[in-house]
C-alpha cells in the first residue's frame, strides 16, 4: 500500500513561467484530495493529467490569494462540463462569501452541490472520516486563520494466516472476517487459539501531514508525531530568519528542526520565496539538520511507502 502525492504548484505569492502557486493532489485509500487550490491549478491538473472528475473534496489552507485564486476558475470548469458529483470544499469561514459573490455576479450558479465546510477551530478537530480514512485540521501560526491538515489511514483488517488455519480443521470460511476483526477462536473442547496464531498484523498505516504557511510552531509536534511524510513550507532560507518570523513564515532550516523533533519518516518542503533564483540551498539547508528532505517541484510525484 502506498499514498500517492503530485505537487501542482510549490512556489509562493507571485506566479512565474516556471513557478506555480502552491496546489497538491493526493491519492489515499482510493480517495483524491486537492490541497489548495493556487491560480492556475486546473492548467496544472490538465498539464500532469489528473482528470477534473477526480476530485470530490477540496482542502483549503487559509484566505490569502496564492492559496485559493484558482478555486473560482476550478469550480467553473467543473460547471462547464457538466458536473452532477458534489464537490466538498473544507476552508476557513468567509470562502463561501467570496465564492458564492463570484457565481452570483457572473450569473455561473453551478448545478451540482457546492458544499463548504466552513472552519473556524483553532483546535485540532476531525473534518473527513469514513471506513478508511479520516482528516484532521493542524493549527497553524500565520498572519491570518490557518490550518495545515493531517490525512491518515485507518488501521485495516488483520491478514490471515491461512498456513496456520489450515492445520485447524474446526475453522471454516465463515469464521474469517471475526479473525479479521481480530477476535480470537474458541473449539469445540473449550480451548480457545489466540487470534495471534491464527492472523498477521495489518499493513502499516500510512499518514502524511501538510503545513502550509506557517511561523515555526512547536504545538503542532503532538498532531505530527512520526506521521510517514511532512510537507512544511520553507519560505525562507536562514539568513532570512528575521523576514521569516516578520511575516510568519519558516526557513528551510526550521522545516527540518520541526521533521526532527517529530521524528517523521520524510520531509517535503516548499513555498519557496520568488526572490530565490534556485532553489537548490533549501534542500541543503534542511539536510544539515534532518537527512531525509525532498524539494517540491512542479510535477514531482512522491509515492509514500
């Protein structure tokens, strides 16, 4: 099992030729979610060929442009090619506002259900559950109401030993999914075999924690603890601390400081400031203090074992 995670977009503010506001794509548990939705994401999906329909539920970080100027134009799309699914949008409260302003003066009412899930929290609350998967909000410390957003997998059935129930000769097909919920089984005698002997543990749940704009914030490690992959913006490199903690952003080397202490499996960073012309010292910066750091980049797919 894996999760599968396409960066759009990894730059911030400005858009470039080759630089594309922050959008990501990730594909959990037969489930598809868009994490922001930056100007120009549908030209990106298009480009990297996810199909629009996809999509059913969007996550939308905080209010600031960079972060959701493309939803207008997304929402759009989807109206002109007929969409009947519903589309879930999870985003701070007055998104709705804005986007219900832009259908009603374009006269654009769609004619699927638009459903937001206004957020207004700053406390870690679940957002999407169902059999499989589950959603939580990571509060972060922007210039204005912010979530980061922490998509886990639900622990599966237990795997049966079939080598072992076999040599059982009591045990028959219908008793499986009881092993599989993990309960133990008892013979005819009254000896009861443990569900142990009889099962393998499940496959190991997978999580990956999006950060996106946010100062260097210690209260998030709890949300964080050894998740299988952190994206954390890093903005700045260190010799911008100064501007980084100005404007409530994070350097490169602080992304790392924060992947450290929460002792993830890997860690992706991103929305680097346009005043860098490469972006190749971010990735150094952060493995000086944590190892196992990846650059986003446009296109890049991280398959998340």
């Amino acid at each position: 099992m894996s999760l599968k995670l396409t960066i759009l977009g990894c730059h911030s503010a400005t858009p470039r030729i080759n630089a594309h506001p922050t959008a990501q794509f990730l594909e959990i548990k037969n489930h598809n979610f868009l994490i922001d939705c930056g100007e120009g994401t549908q030209v990106q999906l298009r480009k990297y060929g996810i199909r629009f329909s996809k999509i059913k539920h969007i996550f939308i970080s905080h209010l600031h442009g960079d972060h959701f100027f493309g939803l207008i134009g997304l929402i759009s799309t989807f109206r002109l090619l007929s969409r009947e699914t519903e589309l879930h949008i999870y985003a701070p409260k007055g998104l709705k506002e804005i986007i219900t302003l832009q259908l009603k003066l374009s006269n654009s009412w769609t004619k699927f259900p638009l459903l937001f899930h206004e957020l207004t929290s700053t406390k870690s609350e679940v957002i999407f559950e169902d059999a499989t998967v589950e959603v939580h909000t990571i509060p972060l410390d922007h210039r204005i109401y912010t979530n980061g957003f922490l998509f886990k997998e639900k622990l599966g059935e237990r795997k049966l030993n079939m080598n072992n129930i076999l040599n059982c000769k009591e045990i028959e097909h219908c008793d499986y999914q009881n092993l599989k919920n993990g309960k133990d089984f008892k013979l005819n005698n009254g000896e009861v075999i443990k569900n142990e002997d009889l099962t393998l543990d499940p496959p190991t749940i997978l999580s990956y924690a999006y950060c996106s704009d946010s100062a260097y914030d210690e209260t998030i490690l709890p949300l964080i603890q050894h998740v299988s992959c952190l994206y954390h913006e890093a903005t700045f490199l260190n010799d911008k601390e100064d501007l980084a903690n100005t404007t409530k952003h994070s350097t490169a080397k602080q992304a790392a400081t924060i992947a450290l202490k929460a002792s993830v499996q890997q860690l992706i960073i991103g929305h680097y400031s346009g005043r860098y012309k490469a972006i190749d010292s971010f990735k150094k910066e952060a493995k000086e203090v944590f190892e196992n750091t990846f650059l986003a980049e446009a296109g890049i797919v991280f398959e998340i074992l």
